[in-house]
C-alpha cells in the first residue's frame, strides 16, 4: 500500500496557511507584536482579506498559532527521543537540552518569537491546544522517569520542577545566544548544561569538567612588609588571567590598578 499525495485543496490551504503564519513572523521580529496589524500580515502574506479572515478572525488568533505551531515542531523531536527509551538519566537529559539548543539553533526567527511572546494567556486561542500537547508531553516523560524514581536513581520531584531544572538553564543561556551575547554555538554548553541538570536530579555534585570556562579576570591584594614585619602598605590590582604555561602555572597580563 503506497502513501497518497495530499489532494490539491489540502495542499493548497495548507500552503495558503503557512504563507500567512509566515508573513506574521517576519512582522512580528520587524516591528513587534503590538505594533503589527492584521493589514500589514494580510499585505506581506499576499492573500486576499477574505482567505486571512477566514483562517484566523483576529491578529491574536494568527500569533497563537505561530506560537502552537513552532511548539509542536519543537516537541517532535522528544517524542522522537522518548521513542528511542533512552537508558539512563543523562541521556534522556543530555538528548532533551541538545535537541533543545539545536531546535534554537536551527529556528532562530521562531525561537526568537517564542521567546518575546512568553507563555499564552489562558483563556487566548491557543492555549487549550498548547495545554494539551504538554500534558501529554509531561505524562510520556514521568512514565519513562518512575522507574528511575523507584530504584532511587532520581529524586521525587514533580515534573514542574524536572523542566524547570533541566530546560530552564538552557533557556537562560538561549536568550543570551539570540541577544549576541554569547559568541560561542549554543551546542558548546550542552554538556555543561546536562551536567548541572542531572546533579540536581539525582541530589549528587556534578564533577568538574576539563576545558570548562573558568574567570577570565581576578583581583590581587598586596602587602608591603619591612624586613622587620610591620605592614608598610597595602593596595589591590586587577589582572587578566591567560593560559597557564608550558608547566601548568598559572601566568597573567600585566596588573591594572584599581
């Protein structure tokens, strides 16, 4: 039995729809939600007002199902990662922040939108859709914790607080990486970021990992002592630290004073 091609209507109200959400997101990352009309999504989009309104009675209605949409497209590949049953903690944990950054990392405009937008309001359009699809989410995930949880691999916890510990870091930092302010690829921190979540989870401290980022810059306090003891003077200086050197000491710049 071979798959069917879409019928041509289907496929065509299908394209009709993306090019609006589209349009919306290019409006949305241009000129900010409040200031985007339904004039302007309708004008970039290239569909007739009748079609727009059709789809979507309202710029809201339109700005919930950008927000549904780039979820679903996000969830799809922890479904796909749950399907796998990762067999430990750290690669279920591990898997879900790098499916999270390179999901970022590969939507930027979407990631970007989702992030300006926060959480739907809950009595918006969306929101009983979007509800939903991350109970369901939520339920496959605490199905495939329990048994974790039984053999005390992983604290008790509700799982309000297993997506707050394990997502919310790398959030934080994706907000940084969309705002320029991390030069580094969002996947850099993925270890890191696993490290830290699987320790809260588990209640044991994380092991230092080699080539971390460490302080680039620290504070050096001096004493002026005579030959005799007595303090002459005291001062502080701040110093670039760099590469230690050929015998691991440490070295740095030329202090600066404060």
């Amino acid at each position: 039995m071979t798959d069917r091609a879409p019928a041509p209507a289907a496929s065509a109200s299908s394209d009709t729809r993306s090019r609006i959400l589209d349009a919306a997101l290019a409006c949305f990352l241009e000129a900010g939600y409040e200031q985007t009309t339904v004039a302007r999504i309708r004008e970039r989009s290239g569909v007739s007002n009748g079609t727009l309104f059709h789809r979507f009675p309202t710029k809201e209605a339109i700005a919930d199902a950008l927000y549904v949409e780039s979820m679903a497209s996000f969830q799809d590949g922890l479904w796909r990662l749950l399907a796998r049953r990762p067999r430990t903690l750290r690669a279920a944990v591990r898997g879900t922040i790098a499916h999270q950054v390179e999901w970022i990392e590969a939507n930027v405009d979407r990631a970007r939108f989702v992030y300006t937008r926060g959480t739907l309001d809950v009595d918006s359009p969306g929101s009983t859709e979007l509800e939903e699809m991350n109970r369901k989410l939520a339920a496959a995930y605490q199905d495939w914790l329990a048994p974790l949880i039984q053999r005390g691999l992983v604290r008790p916890t509700s799982m309000l607080m297993v997506n707050a510990i394990v997502t919310g870091p790398t959030h934080s930092v994706a907000r940084l990486w969309l705002a320029g302010r991390i030069g580094s690829p969002l996947r850099a921190y993925v270890d890191e970021l696993a490290d830290a979540a699987c320790a809260a989870l588990t209640g044991t401290p994380a092991q230092a990992r080699r080539g971390a980022p460490v302080a680039s810059r620290g504070v050096v306090r001096l004493e002026l002592v005579s030959d005799r003891g007595e303090v002459l003077g005291r001062g502080e200086a701040s110093t670039e630290i760099v590469a230690a050197g050929p015998r691991g000491a440490a070295s740095s710049a030329a202090p600066d004073p404060i």
